[in-house]
C-alpha cells in the first residue's frame, strides 16, 4: 500500500522561503481548505495518509517533500539548501524510522527532495539554488551500491528540478523546457506544458492516477489524451509560497526494511 506523509499548513507560512516570485498575502484559511482536498485525493487514489504536526513552527512546513527522498530500501535525510528550513527533518525523520532504514547528507552538501525525479531504478538530481554538486555526490554515494542509476540536471529559472518537469508514468515525462535542460531525458516521451501555464508541468503520481493543478486546464486536455485517470487540485495558495503539488507530500510504498 502506498503511504502519502503530509504536514500541516503552518499559521507562520505567509513567512515562507521564496526565491523566484513575488510575496503575496496567503490566505491561511483557504490553503488549510486546499491542503485538505489534496489529502483527500490522495486517500481517493489509493494513499494511506499520515499527517504530521511537528513542524508547525516552521512557516514552510507544509512542503514535507523537500525533508527527505525514500526509495524502495531506503530513506535519505535531505540537508536543504534552505537555512531556515534545516531543522525540519528531525521532525520528519521520527516518522520516516518506521518505515526504512535511514541515512543522511551531511554538509557542504545540500539537497531538497523536490530536486529528486524517480523512474524506478533511474534517479535525476536536480542542481539548483537549493541542490548542489555535493548533494548528486552524496546521492551517488548512497544509492549507486544499491544499483540506482544517479543523473544530474541542469535547472534554471525556478525553485526545484520538479517545479520544472515530473513524470506521469516512468517512459513519459510532463515538461516545462524553459526551465530545465532535458538532454538527461532525450531518450523518454517528452510532453511539454503551453508556456501560459508554466507550473503545470509539476504533477504528482498516485498509484495509476495524475493529479494536475486545477488552474491548468490546457495541461490537463494534454495529460488526458496519454493518461486515462487524471485528478485536479487547486493549490493557488501554495502557488503564492513557490510550491506545487508533489511538494506536499512525500509518496512510497509501505515495505518497510526494518
């Protein structure tokens, strides 16, 4: 069975990490609402959802992604490029212990599960202002003994690698190619989001279903002609905090290694 961790939304999340957009007030209510709806979609689809609170006092709590990256046999503690976000994974880990064995990256190198794209045993590491070299370092380190096929990517322009592309299955890739260089993925399906919507090319994955933004309705007619069980979400306040659907949770199958 697959298991979504969530968090709260944090009261403080208006005091969010942004990088790339312009502060805008969010609407704590409303995000709370929405953050509900997609916890629903992923119980929907199959998800067993766990909700964690322990991170409330960090204003981006929400986006538990970014803390740690499971894989089938293993989980790996993320050290975000964040400073402010830092302390978050102590919090997460204490959940994550029930599930894999555990490791850890330490600094100098940085990494946020959000720069971390999973096509079975093909892992893509995004290089970004919040991942860098020492990050895909750690992750080769990690997981290339386990026979996990480590790549890097070049992103731009935005926050994470998933903010620019995510899969909707593992040979078909929804893109936004401003945003990134997909020369790693040349050998895949490509389909590339309008440039109206370029958030749109982050989707995230749920046993057979694709949830996209609801505010991206011409992505949604182009994933439904390749994908035959596509959700909608709205996630607008979330928009306002640089995140995007995956960012919300953390997704993986329950089989547990300790």
């Amino acid at each position: 069975m697959l298991v979504a961790l969530t968090h709260i939304v944090s009261p403080l999340i208006e005091d969010c990490e942004l990088t790339y957009v312009e502060r805008e007030r969010v609407d704590y209510e409303r995000a709370v609402e929405q953050h509900a709806a997609y916890c629903r979609m992923l119980e929907r689809c199959g998800a067993k959802v766990v909700k964690l609170t322990a991170n409330a006092a960090f204003p981006d709590s929400c986006f538990i992604e970014d803390t740690a990256i499971v894989t089938d046999d293993l989980a790996i503690v993320t050290r975000m490029g964040a400073l402010s976000r830092r302390d978050e994974t102590a919090g997460v880990e204490k959940e994550i212990v029930k599930y894999r064995n555990v490791e850890r990256v330490a600094l100098p190198a940085t990494i946020e599960g959000g720069d971390c794209l999973q096509a079975g045993k093909n892992i893509y590491i995004g290089v970004s202002c919040r991942t860098n070299e020492g990050g895909v370092a750690e992750l080769k380190r990690l997981l290339e003994p386990r026979g996990y096929r480590v790549t890097s990517v070049e992103v731009k322009k935005c926050l994470h690698l998933k903010t620019a592309c995510t899969f909707l299955n593992d040979e078909t890739l929804l893109a936004n190619p401003r945003w990134v260089d997909l020369t790693p993925f040349e050998n895949l399906n490509i389909l590339h989001v309008p440039e109206s919507e370029p958030w749109a090319a982050n989707a995230v994955r749920v046993n057979g279903s694709v949830c996209v933004d609801a505010g991206s309705t011409e992505t949604f007619d182009l994933v439904s002609r390749v994908h035959d069980r596509v959700e909608q979400i709205d996630v607008s306040e979330f928009r306002k905090a640089e995140g995007s659907l995956t960012c919300l949770s953390i997704i993986f199958d329950d089989n547990a290694q300790n």
